[in-house]
C-alpha cells in the first residue's frame, strides 16, 4: 500500500468518525452527510483496489500491445 492510499484511508476513517461523534453532539442531522460520504469513498475505493488487482496492475493499452 502505498503513502497517498494509506493517507486516503486515514482521511475517509476521520471523516467517518467526524459525523459519527459530531452528529449526537451536536444533534445537527447534518453531519450524517459525512458518514456517508465517507463510506461512499470506501466503498469506491475497494471496488478500486479489487479491480487494479485482478488486472495485475496493467492497463488496457498494455493488455492489447504486449
């Protein structure tokens, strides 16, 4: 895993945990927004993750033109 992935998933937790801790504290149903954002972003990510995986990192251009 790369820094910049590994600096994404700390970013996607934080915004999580952000709308999980401000939405009771507050009780500004707002901050549900952020939770699922950043689950979204999750999701996207290993759908991504699982993707570049099976392909063995190569693109499409370097499939059709070994």
């Amino acid at each position: 895993m790369t820094g910049p992935l590994k600096a994404a998933w700390v970013l996607t937790g934080f915004v999580v945990l952000a709308g999980v801790v401000l939405w009771p504290v507050t009780g500004r149903p707002v901050f549900a927004v952020f939770i699922v954002l950043g689950l979204l972003t999750a999701v996207g990510a290993v759908i991504t993750g699982r993707s570049t995986a099976v392909t063995g990192d190569r693109t499409s251009s370097e499939e059709e033109n070994p």
